[in-house]
C-alpha cells in the first residue's frame, strides 16, 4: 500500500470544528490514536503530516511507531498573519519573525518546513482561490531561510501563477496546486518540483450534497486536465488525499487518491512505479 505524503492528524474527515474543540486545550492522545489505527487498518506505515497548531501531529509522531508507522510532521505550519493558514499552524508579520519559527520547528525536531504562499478553493462562491498569492520575492527568502537550516520545505500553493512563483523560488513539494497551466505544469518539472495534487478534497465532495455538484464536477475537470499535463510533461507526482479534510477519512483516504489518479491516468504499472518514485524522494524530507 502507498504511503499518505498529505494528511492532518487533528482534523476528523467530517467537522473541522469538533476537531479544533477536540484538541484546543491539548492533543486528545486517544483520536490520535483512533486514526493512527485506521492507517493501521489500511496497511499505510507512512504519513506526512501538514502540521497543526495544537501539537496533534508531533504526539502522532511520538505514538506512530507503536502502529509501525514512520510518522513526518513540520510540527506546524507557517503563514503570514492576516493571510490563511492559521488553521495549521503559526503566522509571522516580518521575515525576522518567520526566521524565528523556523528555529522553533528546529528545537521541535520538525522534519521540514511546511508554508503557506496562497489561500484555499472557495467551494462557497465560485471556487476562486481565496485571498492574493505571497510575492515570489517573499516566498524566496522564506525557501532561503528553511534551506539554510537544513529543511526541506512543503509549499501549500494554489493558482498556476503562485505554483511557478513557489517552484522558481525553490521550494521542494507543491501541496494542493489546483488551477494548474501548462506553463506551471512545466516549472515545476523545471525545477524538479514533487506535485501532491490531493484531488480527492474535491472529487469526494461530489454528490455529498454540501456544496454545487456542478461547480465541483467543473473544478474535477480542471484538476483532471492538469494531471493529464503532468503526467505527459514528466513530472514528479505523489500520492497525498489531505487525510482529515472534510469527506476525506484517515486510512481510506490515500486510497480514495489513488483510484482517482487511476481514473484519470489508468491504472499500469508504469503509473504505480511513478507514485513510489514520488513517494520515495517524500520520505527524504526528514531533517538532515
């Protein structure tokens, strides 16, 4: 079974808000333990956590062993203040403060850097990415700082623009990447960016009745169409369903990723060596 190179700990698969209440006060050891099972359950003995801001994924990464797991996590991640990430992580206002969560990752014994360059699909409106991409010099000097302590650093990015900032700026995977050019699709091959697409954050909402089908089968389409163009321009994909978000279940996530990259790429075993390939050099995000 592939390993999951996307997952949130903390987060239930079914309310973002039960799971804030859950761990707010401090990491309820035994959900964390309930989901470590499932991987268990599922035969996946890898998980790249995203990070969160309650210390979930750190305890996970103390507990995984004991469910044979190798267990990754920035401990938290990164984004500038007024801009999103909070939900996972810490903000900084100046690059001296962001320099200063680094070290806080480093005295945690994080495995990477994880950061936040752009917004999430607003699946409410239009599916527009929310808020303005950070600049390319600013995402730069952040890639600088992780590489200069040694990190590996995971770019949540999300429009075709804010992916060739992140992927010239030197980052080390592309989280998410929806709205996807063949230009950026190309970058990222450039510089020899691991694209994780989490697809599964949208094709599993469909038909769930919480947001538009239409909208999201449009969105489905798009997602399908970059994928098309990655595989074709040769680029480095791994497998990660962003397990905890909404319709997306521990365990069961990974391989809900899978059978929809199977959907669209065909399942042969020229695309199962590519996702272990993927998954390989994701497992090399540990701390050197």
């Amino acid at each position: 079974m592939f390993g999951e190179c996307h997952a949130h700990i903390f987060m239930n698969g079914y309310d973002y808000r039960s799971a804030v209440r859950a761990h707010e006060r401090k990491p309820e050891e035994q959900l964390i333990r309930l989901h470590l099972k499932s991987y268990q359950n599922t035969c996946v003995t890898f998980v790249r956590d995203g990070g969160d801001r309650f210390g979930a994924s750190l305890l996970a990464r103390e507990l995984a062993p004991e469910y044979g797991i190798t267990y990754l996590t920035p401990g938290f991640a990164i984004h500038k203040e007024g801009c999103y990430g909070k939900v996972v992580g810490e903000g900084y206002t100046t690059l001296k403060e962001y320099a200063a969560l680094v070290k806080k990752v480093k005295k945690l014994h994080g495995d990477f850097i994880k950061i936040m360059t752009t917004g999430i699909m607003d699946f409410d409106t239009d599916g527009h990415i929310t808020g303005e991409p950070l600049s390319y010099s600013e995402v730069k000097e952040m890639v600088h700082i992780a590489h200069e302590e040694g990190f590996k650093v995971m770019s949540h990015t999300n429009t075709a623009r804010a992916v060739i900032g992140a992927a010239k700026a030197g980052v080390d995977s592309i989280e998410h990447g929806n709205y996807q050019s063949l230009e950026s699709i190309q970058c990222m091959r450039e510089e020899n960016v691991v694209w994780v697409p989490t697809v599964v954050t949208v094709k599993n909402l469909i038909g769930c009745g919480r947001y538009s089908d239409a909208l999201l089968k449009d969105i489905w389409k798009i997602q399908q169409d970059g994928l098309r163009m990655a595989w074709k321009e040769g680029v480095q994909i791994a497998l990660g369903s962003d397990a905890g978000a909404f319709m997306v279940p521990h365990g069961i996530g990974i391989r809900n990723e899978y059978q929809a990259l199977c959907t669209v790429l065909g399942e042969t075993e020229d695309l199962k060596n590519h996702l272990e390939q993927g998954e390989k050099r994701i497992r090399g995000f540990y701390n050197q």
